[in-house]
C-alpha cells in the first residue's frame, strides 16, 4: 500500500499544486477588493492618505497610471514580499508567506498590484533616507534597487494593464476622493472638493472624525462613509432633518475595505451624528442676518424639522430665524418670542401672519408683532404648537381708484374661471341630496364637513354626485367640493371611515389630490389615533 502511495505522489506534482492555490487565492483576495484594474489608483491614493500624505497627484494615461505621495513611504520589507508574489520562481512556501504579511500589515494595494498581474511595475519608495526601487515585467523576473541617497519621504508608482480604462479610473477617483483629508490631484485637478452647494462644513466631535455640513437644497440626510480619506460606503437618515456628513471610519488594524462594515460599524453613532449635525445647524442660524431670505426660509425649516424630532429643543427655540414686522420695523426672531406673541390672542392660539408676497404696508400692523411665512413654515408651526394664522386688517383704502380697479380684475377673473369650469363640465351631475345616499355614504359626508368648516376654510361646500369621474372643485373661493360616488377613490374613502371615524385625514388627502391641505382638525384627529396605537 505505501508503495503504491509513493508511485502516486511521484506522478503528482504537489508542490505545483499548491502553488496553483497561492495564485489562485491572491487574485480571489484582489478581485473580492476592486470592481476593475481601473480602480487601482484609488487604492494607491488611500494608501497614501493613510500614510500621512499632504500632496497625492495621479496621471492617468492608455492603460496607465502613475501615482505620487509624499507620505511615508514604502517599507523595504513590503516591496520585498510584493516582489514575492510577483516571481512565480519563487516557491509556494515564499509567495504564501508573503501574502500572509502583506495582509497582515494591511498592505492591500500591494496585494491588488501582484494578484491582477499587470504588464509593468514600478515602484519606487524614499523612506528614512534610503530609496528602494521595485521593477517588475510581465514575463521576467522582478528586481530591487537600494540608493542610501538622502530623501525626502515619497512614493511614485507607475503600473500598467490592460484593463486599466483612464475615463472610468477618473470618474472613480472623483468621487471616492472628493472628501479626502489632502489635496488630491488628478491630470492636474484637485478632485478633494468637499462639500458643495453648503452653509460652509463643520468638524465633527469625538468618538466621531470628520466633517458636518448643512445643504441649501434637499430633503434627506446624507452620510458618506470614509476609509482612510476615500468614500467607501454611504447611508441615509431619513428620520433626521437634512444635512450632509463625511465621516471617517478607517481603522489601521482592520484591512476589509466593506461598505457593508462601515455601515455596521456607523450604526450606534447614527443619533450622535444627528446630534452633532444638528448643532452645526445651530452655529450656521445663529448668522442667519447675514444670508439672503431664501436661506433664511431653509433653515427655519430645518429648525423647526429638528423641534418636531425634538433634538436640541432647549437651544432650537432661540434661533432667530423666523421673518417678522412691527411698528419698529422688520427683524428675525426665534420660537419663544413667536410664543410669547401666541399666548398675548388668549385660548384661540392665534398668530397673526403675512405671506412673503403680501406687502405689509396696505395691512394696518397694529402694535403686535406680524409672522411673515410662507405655506410650509405655517403648517409646521401648526403641527407643533397647534397654532393658527390671521391675516392683519387691511388699511382703509377701500373708495380709491386703485381698489375700485383691483375689484373690477379680481370680478372679471373670477367670472372668467365660472364661464372655463362650465365650458370644461358642461353636463356635470348636481349635487345628490342626502335621502339618495347611502348610511356610508351620508356618514362619510357628515364627516368631511365636520372638519371643512374649521379655520381657515379648506372648501365651502361638500357633496357626492353620480359618476365615476374625478373629484372636481369649483372657481369660487373657497372652492364646492363635488365627488362621484362611483369613483374608485371616493368608494375606498367611504368605507374606510365608516371602518374608523379617524381616517378622514386619509380620506381628505386623497380627494384634494394635492390641491390643498386638508383641515388642521383632521390631521390632528389622526396623530391622536396614531400616538395611541
């Protein structure tokens, strides 16, 4: 029997078997890392950034690439095992050996250069006054020079392939280095842009490293997820009012460059980072004066975004960011002033308010302070504090020539929308009277007008018709509410309120179609049937 083992193993090539599985592991080990070749350079620039680098200028060429740092430098020892892993002479116990090192040192992009086999290599390394030269050919045997030449410390690494595409590398380095900590130079460009379109971006505070910034535009918080300078991952928050963050996750002991890991790793910081975001918010509304009003009109949303997720309340209510008007003249005041205001109208919770297009000066202002706001600030306000808007009389103008001429356009306007709605419907079904209807259908109207006669007006009237058609409103001002019963919308409506009363709000958002919000009551009959569910 041991014979026979000993004639197998005489024609089995073991050891070239095992080199097989060297080769085989080191490019799994490559490829698991890099969607492409193309994605080298990056890989080479987050190694310079983790190495201390200020400078990193990347030339990219027909299958080429060249890459210069002034970081640290390549140690001796991590060319010698790259020059390991490119020698297929070598023997498997050295190539193994070597990739073992090199993944224990974190040494990635060393990896990634030997397993996707380029055309040509070079290295060249000056660290601690000596330089080491690594050059490699596909087909030949890599070598080394050493010079004990004085140097400054720098790395310089040209590599081709075949498969290295310039355009899709630079698109690629423009993004993943857009956050990066040094200037990063691609053909000549600096792609370390940072954040764009921002009131200007903050550091982030321990156990969190980074930048913080908040959008003048958008809706979702955004984090980008850093390893070692460069974007690996991202994750939303939507939760959370809108801000930008960059955060660096890298840790020099870890070599799994995952997004699915810094991911994992973001999650029990997602409220800090809140937190922190939301104090930067602070420190940019604080200078509100200083920015046009569009500006000013996106960050009291966002304070008041913030309130309703109750994140730093204590200090959100002194922001002035919120536009008023008095005798003295127009100024920005914060939540507890427009508080205060309130509580003067007694029980009612009553505010007096412009619209930004409203001109204050035909309303007669008294001696309150006027709320200018647009729709979104006033139903916000609305939201948190159960608070309703009155518009300021309008001053004694009503005998001048301007306010006869403003009277006869308003009429001839509103004929004109009759005369359009009745060419648009001439054969539109009346109004169904109540004996017609079903016992859900005359609850679902009852319920309806419960909440459509509240403050401020939403429609004047609501009513159910034959048909299948779409809800129509009419020109007046408030608009008729007329539904056909028949329509599949209107049907799912009134059965799910005859189910439960509360999903009126649903019932009013669905027949209004966007066309307006539906009455504060019903919203409000609604977050009280959610808190207790």
């Amino acid at each position: 029997m041991s014979e026979a083992n000993s004639e197998i193993s005489a024609l089995i090539d073991v050891g070239g078997l095992l080199t097989i599985d060297v080769a085989s592991e080191l490019r799994k080990l490559s490829l698991a890392q890099l969607q492409g070749p193309w994605q080298l350079p990056s890989e080479l620039v987050r190694r310079a950034l983790r190495d201390g680098a200020t400078q990193v200028e990347v030339d990219l060429g027909r299958h080429r690439a060249e890459v210069r740092d002034n970081g640290r430098g390549i140690p001796e020892t991590h060319l010698e095992w790259t020059g390991a892993l490119l020698d297929r002479r070598r023997t498997n116990e050295e190539r193994h050996s070597a990739l073992t090192a090199l993944e224990a040192t974190g040494e990635l992009v060393l990896m990634m250069l030997a397993g996707l086999d380029p055309t040509t290599l070079q290295i060249r390394s000056a660290r601690g006054g000596r330089v080491v030269c690594l050059a490699f050919q596909r087909g030949r045997t890599p070598w080394m020079t050493i010079d004990a030449t004085p140097e400054s410390d720098s790395t310089v690494v040209v590599v081709q392939h075949p498969e290295l595409d310039r355009r899709r590398a630079a698109e690629w380095l423009g993004g993943a280095a857009r956050f990066a900590p040094a200037q990063v130079l691609v053909d000549g460009r600096a792609v370390n842009v940072g954040f764009l379109g921002t009131f200007g971006a903050h550091p982030l505070e321990e156990p969190l490293r980074g930048r913080v910034a908040i959008p003048l535009e958008g809706d979702t918080a955004h984090a980008w997820l850093l390893e070692h300078g460069l974007v690996t991952g991202h994750v939303a928050v939507p939760e959370a009012p809108c801000f930008e963050a960059a955060v660096e996750l890298g840790d020099p002991a870890t070599t799994e460059l995952s997004a699915a890991r810094l991911r994992e790793i973001m999650q029990p910081h997602v409220e800090g980072l809140v937190r922190q975001a939301m104090g930067s918010l602070l420190h940019v509304a604080r200078d509100v004066a200083g920015y046009p009003e569009p500006a000013r009109r996106r960050l009291a949303r966002l304070v008041l975004l913030a309130m309703r997720r109750r994140v730093l309340m204590p200090s959100m209510v002194k922001v002035p960011v919120f536009r008023a008007i008095d005798t003295t003249g127009e100024r920005t005041v914060d939540l507890m002033t427009l508080r205060e205001e309130m509580l003067r109208s007694g029980p009612d919770r009553m505010l007096t308010a412009l619209y930004p297009d409203q001109r204050p000066d035909r309303h007669a202002l008294g001696e309150g302070l006027v709320l200018i706001a647009d729709e979104t600030e006033r139903s916000l306000l609305s939201e948190l504090f159960g608070l309703r808007f009155r518009p300021p009389e309008l001053r004694d103008g009503a005998h001048g020539l301007l306010a006869a001429w403003r009277r006869m356009v308003y009429g001839a306007l509103r004929g004109g929308a009759r005369a359009a709605d009745l060419i648009r419907h001439p054969l539109r079904q009346p109004p169904l009277p109540e004996e017609r209807l079903t016992p859900e259908e005359r609850h679902f109207l009852h319920a309806l007008r419960s909440h459509a006669l509240g403050s401020p007006r939403v429609v004047s009237e609501v009513h159910l018709c034959e048909g299948r058609g779409e809800p129509r409103r009419s020109a007046d001002s408030p608009p008729r509410l007329l539904l056909p019963r028949n329509n599949p919308t209107v049907r799912a409506c009134v059965h799910a309120v005859a189910r439960d009363p509360a999903w009126v709000y649903p019932a009013w958002l669905a027949v209004l179609d966007g066309r307006a919000l539906p009455p504060r009551s019903a919203r409000q009959r609604w977050v009280v049937r959610d808190s207790r569910a």
